[in-house]
C-alpha cells in the first residue's frame, strides 16, 4: 500500500503504550488482556494507513522484585533476565503481539535518561530532601494514606488491592512537589475532558486531585535495588518514577531528537485502573514540570475477575494464556475478551461462557458461512468466482450493512476504544450475511439452469464472498491468523495484494474482490472444541 501523507518522515505516530509489567512473576490474563487490546488499536491503525508505534516491556527495580529475587536465591537481575526471556517475550510472540519496541528498565538507554530527567528537576528546583513515615504497600510500590486501607479482623490494616497487610515505613527520601500541581491538574482536566476514560475513573481522579495532593517522595535510601539518584547515590529513584519515564526513554528522550519529536507524546496510555492515579495525576504532573507534552490519553480497563476476586498472582488466581490458548486457539483468544468485557469495566472470566461465544459466534456464524460459500462457489462454479449480473434489492441491503458495520466499527475500535462495540458491529453484519443466504437459497436458486437463474445464484455467492472480503479486512487486527486464511481462500491474496495492507475505512468499497478470483475451501476457521480432558 502506498505511503500516506500520515506515513511521512516527520509525520506524528499515533503512540499506544501498554503499562510496563513487574516481572516478579509469569504473565496471567490481565497482563495479556490489556496487551492484546494495545495490539487491536495499533493494528486498526496501521491499517487505517498511519504511521504507528506500539511499546510495552517490564518493570524491574523496586523492592518487591529484590525480594523475589532473594526468595529464589538470585540477584534482582538475573530473575529480571529469566522471567523477560523465558515468559513475558515468549507470550507477546505466542499471542501475535506486534509491538514496535520491548522496554526494560534495567536497560542503559533507559537508566541514563531518568537520571537525567530527575537531575533536571533538581536543578529547577522542582525536588527537596524531606523525611516520611507512613503505611506502605510492597505489592503496589506505594505508601497508601490511611483512608485507602481496609481492617482484618484482627485489626491489621491491610493493602485493599493485595489483602496483604502494609508496613509502616520511616526513611529520609527526596520530594517532588507535586502539591504544587493540583490546580494545573485540574484546569487541564477541564479542558480536556477525554484525557481520563473511562468517565467513572475520570471522576474519581478529579475528586482525588480537588482533595488535596502531597508532595510525592520520589527516592528510597532503606535499599539499593534501582536507578541511583545521580546527586545522592545513597538514594535510588522511587520505582513509579522510574517506571513512568518509559514512555518517555523509549522513544528517544535526550537522546534521539528527532525520534522523540515524531512520536511523544504517546496517543493512548493503557492502564490497569488501580495503577490509574500514577498515570493521570503524577505522570502528566512530572511533564508539566519538565515543559513537555501531555499525553493524549489515558484509558483504565478494569480488573478481569475470578471467584469475586482480581486476577492476580498474589491472590492465587492467576490463569496462563497458554492455558486457554491450548483449547480455543491465539485467535479466539485474541478475540474472547474484547467481545466478552466492555473495555474499562470489570469483567468475570468464565471458561463456560468463552465456549459458548466460541461455539455460537466463531463456528457457527463466521466459521460456517466461510465453509459454505467456499463449498457453494467450488460446487456451482468450479471455484471460480462468478460475476455479479443481478444485483437487486436483498444486495443492496448487504452492501449497505456493510457500509454501516464499517463506520461503526472504526469509530467504535479506531477513536472510542469500545472494542466490544466494534466487535458487535462486524459481527451483526456477519449474521445479516447469514440471513441473506438463508432468505436467498441458493441451493434452491441451482435447480434453476436458465441464464436468469444462473445469473441469480452467481450475484448471491458473489454477494457473500465479497462481504467474506470485507470481514477479512475488518477482522484482521483482532484475529489475524483466521483472517489470514480466509483472505487467502478467497483469493484475495492474488488479486487485492496482502492482507494487512488493506485499508479498514475502506473495506466497505463494494466489489474489489474480482469475478475470477479461485476459491479454495481451506481449513475450518474455528474447528469443533474436544471436551477438556479431567485431571
């Protein structure tokens, strides 16, 4: 596909991030579901023709890694090593993750630049020295002010994210002066009222920030594991600090000028809600003091749950993709939670309910009408795509649908973020198409061998491959190995070029898939699923 204006050198990426990921254990559902949604956006994208940019990685300093590293008897950077090669690389890969780049803090690219940048604010007098004592969450990296914990039982004030109880910390740390910043916060908030989705995290930040901020203890002196503070190395910069600038150091900051120009600041932050506040309150803060560019975005999803609970690792309910990947496949796996879970909602992760979406909407609405216009063309026509001759009413009732799944599914996924929106929208479509060939017949529509007859059942199979065509495109950034396989069944490949470069906002363009084309009926998209075997 030809370069488009948005393609040219010097031209702004569209820049979606995911949050950095702490590698103190395997990925589980929630890292993949928030990455698999950054994969989507990025990929609608680049087939809208833009120029993108897609980053994730890990979080390696702080002292909740230092203490798993030393429950496993191995230095912080070598569990950090492990953990990146042998489980967060290999899952992005298995998933079809294609970012553009893979940070992790412990690289030098990365630990030079944040030094730099905190050295900045210390020299602009943005940073104090200053001692704090309060309650401290290991899990989280955050001292946690009295009113956000909840009571054991026994009394014990406990982490309300983690169930785990917090640690009274006392420690002489450095401070940004953060306080300072509310009422910029607030007015930027103001003026830009999508900058926080979805609305109910945007009013909670709001309501937090109108409370009252405190300067942010931005350094740790009780241990070492961390970027040094480059005029006090007795201290390490606090590990969100560090984290945060990621989105920064990645892309070229006081490093690559003319890198950093094209694509900071990023379009979209990708965020878990609890790690919310950091990035729309402390994040954009720490840009304002620096003079740089605020993000454009910052979308919490919510919390996948299992038995009431998150899914986490410390709360024992971490699921592995690969466990559900075995069973469904990467493509419906891709395609499950976006569809199941209204993004920046909580969401309960059922395996009886992935089934029946499976079952219901993968095989047999989409997977059979692939099987049976494939079978239809091979049968009538020897797989050779006839013309359509006999368009009436019933075609242009498909072609308008089209058009109508195509412009709602590109607000919806390319601008909203509503992937389950954009998601129905193609698959309402799909079921219209069905409907058509139910209403059309055209087994029945065969017996008749007069020219009109035949001229009739070739403009209805012609009608369901082209609409084929166009889910192909449509469906591509959610599912790129099926959609692979049905493009190239059509025979696309030959005649429309490949599939990644076909635009979406122009997928609803009627007859691009050429008469002629070879229609081959390939493997069944989404095969029957085997019961799970029992333990």
């Amino acid at each position: 596909m030809a370069a488009t204006g948005s393609e040219k050198q010097g031209a702004k990426a569209f820049y979606v991030t995911t949050p950095i990921y702490y590698v103190n254990d395997a990925p589980h559902l929630g890292h993949a579901y928030t990455t698999v949604a950054g994969d989507v956006l990025t990929r609608w994208h680049r087939q809208r023709g833009e120029k993108v940019w897609y980053l994730t990685g890990t979080d390696e300093h702080g002292q909740k890694i230092m203490r798993t590293a030393e429950a496993n008897n191995v230095t912080p950077q070598a569990w950090c090593d492990k953990l990146v090669e042998e489980a967060w690389k290999p899952l992005w890969e298995h998933l079809n993750i294609a970012n553009d780049d893979f940070i992790r803090t412990t690289q030098k690219r990365h630990t030079d630049r944040v030094q730099e940048f905190v050295q900045d604010l210390y020299d602009k007098g943005e940073i104090y020295k200053g001692g704090y004592e309060g309650p401290y969450c290991v899990g989280c990296e955050e001292y946690k002010l009295p009113g956000d914990l909840i009571e054991a039982e026994d009394g014990t004030k406990l982490c309300p994210i983690h169930k785990k109880p917090v640690e009274i910390l006392k420690e002489e740390n450095y401070f940004f002066k953060l306080s300072e910043y509310g009422p910029k916060l607030l007015e930027f908030y103001e003026a830009n009222p999508g900058f926080i989705q979805p609305e109910s995290a945007r009013n909670e930040v709001v309501n937090f920030v109108k409370q009252g901020l405190q300067d942010l203890s931005i350094s740790r002196s009780t241990f070492d594991w961390g970027i040094p503070i480059p005029w006090d190395e007795k201290h390490v910069i606090y590990v969100w600090v560090d984290a945060l600038l990621n989105y920064a150091t990645a892309v070229g900051y006081n490093e690559n000028p003319a890198k950093f120009a094209e694509t900071f600041p990023a379009n979209v932050h990708l965020v878990g809600k609890d790690i919310l506040r950091f990035h729309a309150v402390i994040w954009p803060a720490m840009l304002m003091a620096q003079g740089l560019p605020v993000p454009g975005r910052v979308a919490a999803n919510g919390w996948l749950m299992v038995g009431g609970e998150k899914m986490s690792k410390s709360n024992l309910t971490g699921i592995k993709p690969q466990d559900l990947t075995s069973h469904f496949g990467v493509d419906a796996y891709r395609w499950y939670f976006l569809r199941a879970i209204a993004f920046g909602s909580d969401g309960s992760f059922s395996w009886e309910d992935f089934s029946a979406r499976y079952t219901s909407e993968l095989a047999n609405d989409y997977g059979n009408l692939a099987s049976r216009v494939a079978a239809m063309v091979g049968k009538y026509f020897g797989g050779e795509l006839p013309a359509s001759t006999a368009d009436g009413d019933a075609e242009k009732a498909v072609q308008d649908g089209l058009a109508k799944a195509v412009e709602t599914a590109d607000l919806k996924i390319g601008e909203e973020l509503d992937f389950q929106g954009g998601i129905l929208a193609i698959f309402d479509f799909v079921k219209q198409v069905n409907g058509y060939i139910t209403e059309q017949e055209p087994w029945k529509v065969a017996k008749d061998e007069s020219e009109e007859g035949r001229a009739r059942l070739a403009t209805i199979l012609y009608t369901a491959a082209e609409s084929l065509r166009a889910v192909a495109v449509l469906l591509n950034p959610i599912m790129p190995e099926t959609s692979q396989a049905l493009w190239d069944s059509l025979g696309a490949e030959a005649s429309l070029g490949a599939l990644a470069t076909q635009p979406v906002q122009s997928s609803a363009t009627w007859g691009q898939l050429p008469a002629g084309a070879t229609v081959t009926k390939g493997a069944v998209l989404f095969p029957r699923l085997e019961e799970p075997k029992k333990d």
